[in-house]
C-alpha cells in the first residue's frame, strides 16, 4: 500500500513498482485515516509511508498501526532526511526509512530487505544512524559509571566539582587525605577520567546534585 497525500506521486511509484514481477500495490491512501480503514479489514505485506500529510501525518499513522499490532511492515518514504524524524520513526516500530529521491532498485532493495524480515535505512542517513546510536552507547555509559560509584565516592565527586582540594574535602567528611586520594583514583578509573579537572567537568555537565 501506498501512502501519500501527492497523488502524481501515488500513481507514480504505483507505475513503478509494478513493473516488478514480485510487487502489486493493492491500494492508494492520501491520508493516515484512508489507510486504516482499509488496512483494518484487508492484509497488507507492505506500506510506504510518506510523513507530511494533511488529516493524519505519517506519524500518526505509524503510532496507530503499531498500537492496533498489524503485522504490516513500514517503510518510511520521505523527503525529510533529519535525524529527528529517521530516529523517531525506527523509535515508534518503522522497519525502514528511505528519501524520496532515491533510485528505483534501492527501493525496491528496501522492499525486499524488510519483507523479508530485515530493515533498510537510506544510505545517506546511515552516517546520522551511527551517530545516534554512537550518543545512546556514551549515554550509556556514563550512567554505568556513575551508578558505579560508592556513595562516598559519589560524595566526593561533587566536591571536586565545588573546587574543593583534597585537603579541603578531608576536613569536610572527616576522613583522611589519603582515603580522599583513594578515592579520586578510583572515581577517575570508573568514569575513565584523566585528572580531577575532568571529574569536576564531567560532574558539571552530567547536573550532578547532592539530592
């Protein structure tokens, strides 16, 4: 199924795709509600989903396909090829995301990939893809390293972060420099810091509070 508020653009990939010996486009929708009424009462392998339309956007469409648990596969076609919408959309369950411009065999390469269980994503937005990926696996991480910490070191984190020497937070805990020192090696092995001005950085950046 086709879903696309652009009806040259409807009639355009229907001619398209079905010059394919494997492919027949068994419906045409201008809007997210056209294709939920029909796809509600007839099995659907395949959707291209394009996102801007009026009544029901692509967004929308996809939630509610999702929530209704269909088992048609979508694929994202669009002219948007932000990392925002690329990741919001593979977020809310699309199998693939490809840009209006592309050739006709990656497309019918993508049709194929997720019909078969797979996904595609626009070559062009795989570049955003890793780095969304590369920013939730730092994330990550960062909270791995810091729910790695004791309380006391947690502690004396945030006063490094108060620009407090060792000598100072030894004084304010009551606990020795050298315990004080122990445990600003260890706060920086966790978190993979080289120095204390990293740490007070890092504590900075990531709002670290005393609550």
């Amino acid at each position: 199924m086709i879903v696309d508020d652009h009806a040259l653009m409807r009639e355009g990939l229907t001619k398209i795709l079905e010059m394919e010996d494997n492919f027949e486009v068994v419906f045409k929708a201008a809007d997210g509600y056209e294709a939920l009424d029909y796809i509600e009462q007839n099995p659907v392998d395949i959707v291209l989903l394009d996102i801007n339309m009026p009544n029901m956007n692509g967004i929308e469409t996809l939630k509610k396909m999702k929530q209704l648990d269909f088992e048609t596969k979508i694929i994202m076609l669009t002219v948007y090829d932000t990392r925002e919408y690329l990741i919001e959309t593979l977020n809310l369950g699309a199998n693939g995301y490809m840009l209006k411009d592309a050739e006709t065999d990656s497309l019918v390469k993508a049709i194929e990939a997720v019909y078969n269980g797979g996904s595609y994503i626009h070559p062009n937005l795989a570049g955003e893809l890793f780095k969304e990926i590369n920013r939730q696996r730092v994330s990550r991480n960062i909270k791995s390293g810091v729910d790695s910490l004791t309380r006391r070191e947690y502690e004396v984190l945030l006063l490094i972060a108060e620009g407090m020497s060792n000598k100072d937070i030894s004084d304010h805990l009551v606990i020795s420099e050298k315990t004080v020192k122990n445990h600003v090696s260890s706060i920086l092995r966790k978190l993979d810091l080289q120095d204390r001005t990293q740490a007070a950085i890092f504590a900075i950046k990531q709002k670290l509070t005393n609550s």
